[in-house]
C-alpha cells in the first residue's frame, strides 16, 4: 500500500542566486514536498521506525538548504532529491522550491521551481556523484553524538562525505593515495572544509597507531573493512560516549555469495561483540540485509556500540 507524505512551506534562510552578490546573503527560501513510499508496515506496527519520518526529512532538508550555496534553484531542487533518494525509502518525489522575496521589481509573489522524480529515474541522472552511502548508517544517524568522526578504510568516501554533510568534522583515512586524493578534490568541489583526508597504511607491521590518538573522536566508522589488530586502537580513540558503528561481512556472506574473495576477511558469528566488549552495545544483529554494500542484499554484522560514560543510554537489539 503506497501513500504520500506531504510537507508544505518548509521555511529557512538559504544562499541561492545567480549573481555573487545574491548568494553571499540569506534570503528566505520555502520546499513544499509530496513523498510517495509505501504506508502498509508503519500503519500496521504504530512504530515510528517502520515510516518515512517526516521530522527527519525536514531537518535533512534543512541542513542541505543552509549549508550549501548554489546559483541556480534547479541546482538546489536536484540536491534535495538525491538527498531524499539516498536517505529515505521514497519512490517518487514532487518538490518545489522557491524564493519568497525573489529580486523581482513587480512580483508581489514567490517564484521557484517545480520538479518530479521517481527513484529509477533519478537514479540514472545521479549516477555520477558516486555511491550513497548505507543504509545502516543513515538509519543510525540519529544515536551519533555531534562533533569530530573517523572514517576507517574510507574509500570513495560515500560515507565521509554524508558525515562532513551533517556538519561532522571529519578525518578520512585509507591506504589508497588515489582514493584520497580524489576525494580531496570532491570535498573541495562541494564545498567541505570540514572532511580532512589521510593516506595511511592501517595494516602496516608496527606497534604504533598515531592515526588513533587516544579520546580523540565522538563518532567512528568502519564499513566492509576487517583488520582485527585495530579494535583496541580505534576502542581507545573513542571519547567517552564516543559512538562505534561498524558493518561488515559474515562468513555466511562467503558461504552464500562466495564474496570476499577471502573467508578471513568475514565475522564468525558474534565475533564483532567478541572484538568490541568493553563498549555498551546499543544495537546489534547479524543477518541478511539489503542496502550494505552493492545492490541487492548481503549478509552482515551491523553493529553500534558506545565508549564509557553513555549513563542513561540503554542496551537495545534490532
């Protein structure tokens, strides 16, 4: 069963203009939305978390509004529906965007812009600026603690990129030079002065981990990366109720799929728990799940776990 979920004159000062002038200054700028998703499992379970959370949209909204300039309101309207396709379960979207003083002599009125998108058509226009990131990690945004992340084995740098864009100062490490570099660059072009990135060896043979300084970080990633030698390095690099989250393959996944290439590379069942015990586990579960990794499902051990000091913060499995 598909419904919609409507949003109507999300208000917020934005930088959008074709002259420099118009863009170095907040104006106010209005999106109306019109989400198309599937209603059935959240009018079934009352759970918030079976639904499209229309509050979560907004904020998102929000944030992508105000912390980005553009030229055009085009410009601004294609950011916002990869934003929504990438972070929701929405299969069609219809977004108008808007300037609500435009620098008009003789509009007494609003002017903007009025787009509509499914997900497969979008998906095509999308498709360079890279990987979204995964789903879990969108899914757990709301347990990270603001302020400085690490992005271990970052890659492409799908996941960095949707951190530094929720404001997170973020440090970016991989021994990929050319992956670094190039994200260097991405950064720079979308305008992130807030994500750093390093080359650095993390397998190299050697007792010293200058890349983990001690209480350094509030949130750390690590997706599809396993080098068991790390955990108690990148443990104490958490600040006190720094938030782990960690997803990876299980060996079901190399029994199944014959991927990694490596079975060493894949968890034993509840070998994250095992890696990870001095922390409180605030969600756990092994499984099948679809939007890890490539299209399709996988199966993985998703885990979010928290330093010392969470206090109030209780234990929960999904």
């Amino acid at each position: 069963m598909t419904g919609k979920i409507i949003i109507e004159r999300l208000e917020f000062q934005g930088n959008c203009g074709v002259s420099l002038g118009e863009r170095q200054k907040h104006q106010p700028l209005a999106v109306d939305l019109e989400l198309e998703c599937q209603t059935e499992p959240a009018a079934m379970s009352d759970d918030i978390r079976q639904a499209v959370d229309y509050a979560q949209v907004a904020d998102r909204v929000i944030e992508v509004g105000t912390a980005q300039d553009c030229a055009l309101l085009e410009t601004f309207a294609e950011r916002l529906l990869t934003m929504l396709f990438s972070e929701f379960p929405i299969e069609r979207a219809k977004i108008w965007v808007r300037k609500l003083t435009p620098p008009l002599k003789h509009a007494t009125g609003s002017v903007g812009v009025q787009l509509e998108r499914s997900r497969s058509s979008h998906r095509i226009k999308a498709a360079g600026p890279g990987p979204t990131p995964a789903r879990f990690l969108t899914q757990q945004l709301h347990r990270l603690p603001k302020g400085k992340a690490l992005d271990i084995a970052a890659g492409s740098g799908r996941h960095s990129l949707y951190l530094a864009s929720h404001g997170y100062h973020v440090d970016a490490i991989d021994r990929d030079e050319q992956a670094m570099v190039q994200l260097a660059v991405t950064a720079k072009r979308q305008n992130f002065p807030n994500l750093h990135v390093r080359t650095i060896d993390l397998e190299r043979a050697t007792d010293e981990r200058p890349e983990f300084p001690k209480h350094e970080y509030d949130v750390i990633i690590v997706f599809f990366y396993l080098h068991r030698a790390l955990f108690p390095s990148l443990i104490e690099s958490l600040k006190p109720n720094g938030v782990l989250i960690y997803e990876t393959f299980t060996i079901d996944n190399y029994l199944r799929h014959h991927h990694p290439r490596r079975w060493e590379f894949c968890l034993a069942q509840n070998e994250l728990l095992r890696l990870t015990s001095t922390l409180n586990v605030l969600s756990y579960d092994e499984g099948e799940h679809n939007g890890s990794h490539e299209p399709g499902s996988a199966y993985t051990a998703q885990l979010v776990a928290q330093q010392a000091g969470a206090g109030s913060l209780s234990h929960e499995s999904t």
